[in-house]
C-alpha cells in the first residue's frame, strides 16, 4: 500500500478515523473502517497465533479479531467498558481490531502528514503511514493495517 503523499500541489482532505491504543493516538482512513462495536461474543480459536482474540459473527459473515497491540509489539489489550473493535476490510476480508478507546473522527490535510519515526512510544515506524499533528497539538500516527496484519511479531507476550 502506497505512503501518503505530502505534497502541496496535491492537498487532498482525510477524514481519520481516531483511537487509542497503549496510550498511543492512532487513526486510519475512515474510509478502511466499516463499523466500530462494543461488547462482541467472541469464540476461541485453539491453536491460534497469540494476536487472535478469536472470531465473531458479523450478520452472517465469520470475522477475525485481533489484538493490534500484540500485532505491534504492545501490551496484551485488556477487555473492559471502553474497548471496542473497529471492523476495517483488508484484502477483501473483514477483520476486526481491537483497540482501546474510541476518540473522534477528525479531517487532516495530506500535506500536514509527516515520516514517521524509526518508532512511536515503543512501535517500530514500520507500523505507520504517517505522524501528523492534530489542532490540539496531539501527535497522531496514521496506522498502516495492512502492515500491521501482515506482520509477525516475534517477540513474546511481555
């Protein structure tokens, strides 16, 4: 998938899609993200990769949850009142991702996006699109999923 360009002869408005994750503010295009739910049944997947949470029936169609923050080197998320799972399409598939909290949905410039450093609170940079900052001078990483997906972490639960 191709980074975002930064160019100001092409200064096209994004709407972000915005999330928490390890106390990390994170975004995606909000045109990656079919829904967001709360308080989804999950059913285990034995033998699974450690960044499965399980899967979910979604109106008939079996969709995969995953932890993003084992997927990125983080914590093991913890499931409470405020987790949601943000269900975007990937490869034309559903998968669910599981993130801390939801926060707004913003508009950003693509000239206002940035490379993003070799890693943001501990995440390799390869995780990321992007870092730009917000109207509240918050840094926001503009989430790659497929890389994230894609990716093995080799690392072991903390």
């Amino acid at each position: 998938m191709p980074e975002y360009q930064t160019s100001t002869t092409s200064d096209h408005v994004m709407q972000i899609s915005c999330f928490m994750l390890d106390n990390t503010l994170c975004g995606v295009e909000i045109s990656s993200v079919q829904e967001i739910n709360q308080k989804v049944q999950l059913t285990n997947v034995p033998l699974s990769d450690n960044s499965i949470l399980g899967i979910m029936n979604l109106r008939g169609q079996i969709v995969t949850v995953v932890d993003q923050a084992i997927k990125m080197g983080l914590q093991r998320s913890k499931i409470d009142k405020d987790r949601r799972i943000i269900i975007v399409s990937s490869k034309g598939e559903h998968v669910g991702l599981m993130v801390d909290q939801i926060k707004d949905v913003i508009k950003i410039k693509t000239s206002a996006i940035e490379t993003p450093p070799s890693n943001i609170q501990g995440v390799q940079g390869k995780f990321f699109k992007g870092v730009v900052k917000t109207d509240q001078n918050d840094l926001l990483a503009l989430i790659d999923i497929e890389r994230v997906l894609e990716d093995r972490v080799q690392n072991e639960l903390r």
